[in-house]
C-alpha cells in the first residue's frame, strides 16, 4: 500500500493581507467617489433645470405683457385725476393700499402704456445695487365690456352698462359675471368724444351698476379733482369702456423666503411668477418721432415713456440650494418690441 503523506496548507502571510486589504480600499474609495461625483453632477443638473425653469417662466410671462403694452390706450398714454393737494395716483399696490411702487417720476400723472420704474425692487446684491421694478397697461379684449354702452354719472362716482338695441350676436359675458366679470380692484378705461378716463371699480352692484368711489387702493377715484377724472368726461356721448390691465412686476424678498419675481394686477393682490432670483435689471429704447433719433438703454426712458419702442429685460436666477461651491447663477437677457406704442393711425 502507498503511504500518503500529511499536506501542509499555508494561509494568507501578513504582507498579503495588508496588500489586499489596501487594494480593496482603494477600489472602495474609487468607488465611493465615482457614486459622489454622480450625486453631485445630479444635484447640478437638477438645480440648473430648475433655474433656467425659473427664469424662462419669469421672461417669458413678462414678454408677453410688454409685447401688449399700449394696445387700447390712447395715443400718449391717459391723463389721472390732478386734484391739487391730493396723493398721487399709484401703481402697484393691493387692496390693503400697501404700495410696493409708486410712480411720480413723470409730469401730468399720466398713465403710459410702459412705465419704468428705476431701482424701485429689493436690493438683492449689495455690490449691484437695487433690482428695477416695470408697468405696463393695456386692454382687456377677451372681456367684451366694450359692447355694453356706457352710462356715467354727473359726478363720476358709477356706471350704468346696457346691451345696444339690437343685442350683440354672440351676447357679451355679464358685467358681474362671476368668474370673467368686473370686481373690487378692476381698472375700467372709458372713452367718448369729450376725452378718456380711468376709474378703479369698488363695488359691482346689480342692474349692471359699477361703483367707482373715492379712497380706492391705487386712489385714481378723485371724484371732485379738476381733471383727468371720470367727472370730467361724464357729459360726453357715446362712451365705450373696456377693462384696462395694468401690470407691475418686481422682485419682493421677505425674511425666510427665497427672493420672487411678483406680478400686480391692478389693484388686486399680487402673485409670485417665479422664485430664486438673483437680480433683475430693465432698460429702454426711445425713438424720437420728431428727430427720427434713436437712444438705446435708457433706465428711466429718457423721462419721455411714451417714445418707448422696446425694452431690454436681464434676469438672474440662483439655484435654489447651495452646493459645494456655493449657489449657480444663470442670466436670461431678452428685448421685447412694443409694437402698439409704435403705431400712429395716420388716417384718423
């Protein structure tokens, strides 16, 4: 018989294992810092989305406002009442007459189709200064107000709508309709062959009577001013209204919140449009009609807004979280024309 003999079996030394062991580690760091990269390449993606998200949506809302602004109004913007010793018609403020801007730059206390409102936002950055706040106004043709004929009291404080005899075919909404219908804090714009007039509703009453009293938010209700007044208009014929919309935006930034871009519909409470912004700076061009000259980022328009021809938005947004090198930025710069404040009706 063969003898077998006893096999010795011989483990790991110390020297193997400490290699593997460090091998093995330096797989599992290559490892754990490729999975770090990966989360923090989504976490880049995910906050550049959802900046660029916001400041498209921010943009975009604001373009389409300004490329409306002037349509409906007359020629050289609306007169406001001018009652000697009174506030200022204001723009941008809510129903609790909180003003978060307030426009005196321009002689005449007219209301233009665009008004800029220079630095007139939060200061977000301390080094660039505060953001820049706009207004813009046009009419409302989704709501057919204008096919109601128009009645004015002597003293400018209501109006009476009634249908025409024949009716309009489709009819117009209701006056108080209660989803598209006129409400507390509505702008109505009346014209007739006297002049044209702006009034804040107050309260809609039944019988199609809108109230248009004195102490409204945006106080353009000066019922006994001397001009610029629904009053003053009053005995006119032939009056048309139509619901007016005057828009401001501006960057508003509260404690504990992230700065928002804001839009105020006239005297309504404003709503955020888009959130996490870093700045927002607007500037104009003019064209001068009587010199065929043209001046290009303006702040303040030159101090004639009724020669705006287009204007130049810039708006950053940050990431809404900080990452490890700190917040992203992202700046949106577009220019919107304002082709209804171009137009002259040549042959009226």
């Amino acid at each position: 018989m063969q003898a077998f003999g006893k096999r010795t079996i011989r483990g790991f030394t110390l020297l193997e294992m400490t290699v593997a062991i460090a091998v093995g580690l330096i797989v599992i760091g290559s490892a754990v810092g490729l999975f770090r990269q990966a989360l923090n390449a989504s976490f880049v993606v995910t906050q550049r989305a959802q900046m660029q998200q916001e400041a498209r949506a921010a943009v975009g809302m604001m373009s389409k406002d300004i490329s409306l602004a002037g349509s409906g109004l007359p020629t050289g913007g609306v007169q406001l009442p001018t009652k000697s010793g009174a506030t200022a018609s204001k723009f941008g403020c809510d129903q609790t007459a909180v003003c978060y801007v307030s426009n005196n730059a321009y002689p005449g206390n007219y209301l233009y189709g665009v008004i800029p409102n220079p630095a007139a936002g939060a200061v977000l950055q301390a080094g660039v200064g505060a953001t820049d706040s706009i207004t813009v106004a046009y009419t409302d043709m989704d709501f057919r107000l204008y096919s109601y004929v128009a009645t004015l009291a002597p003293d400018g404080s209501s109006a009476t709508f009634a249908l025409p005899n024949p009716a309009p075919n489709p009819a117009p909404q209701a006056v108080n309709d209660s989803a598209v219908g006129l409400k507390a804090g509505d702008l109505v714009l009346f014209s007739n062959n006297v002049g044209s007039a702006v009034g804040e509703v107050t309260k809609v009453q039944a019988g199609n009577q809108v109230s248009f009293a004195n102490g409204d938010a945006l106080n353009i209700n000066q019922n006994s001013a001397g001009a610029g007044n629904i009053a003053a208009i009053s005995a006119g014929s032939n009056t048309v209204a139509y619901r007016l919309l005057v828009i401001t935006y501006y960057v508003d930034q509260q404690a504990g919140s992230p700065p928002r871009l804001m839009r105020q519909l006239n005297g309504q409470t404003p709503v955020p449009v888009a959130e996490n912004l870093a700045g927002m700076q607007v500037s104009y061009d003019i064209f001068d009609e009587s010199t065929n000259q043209v001046t290009s980022d303006l702040k303040d328009a030159g101090g004639v807004p009724n020669q705006i021809r287009k204007v130049n938005l810039d708006i950053s947004a940050r990431s809404p979280l900080q990452g490890t090198s700190g917040y992203q930025s992202f700046n949106l710069a577009t220019s919107v024309s304002v082709r209804n404040m171009s137009f002259r009706d040549r042959y009226r």
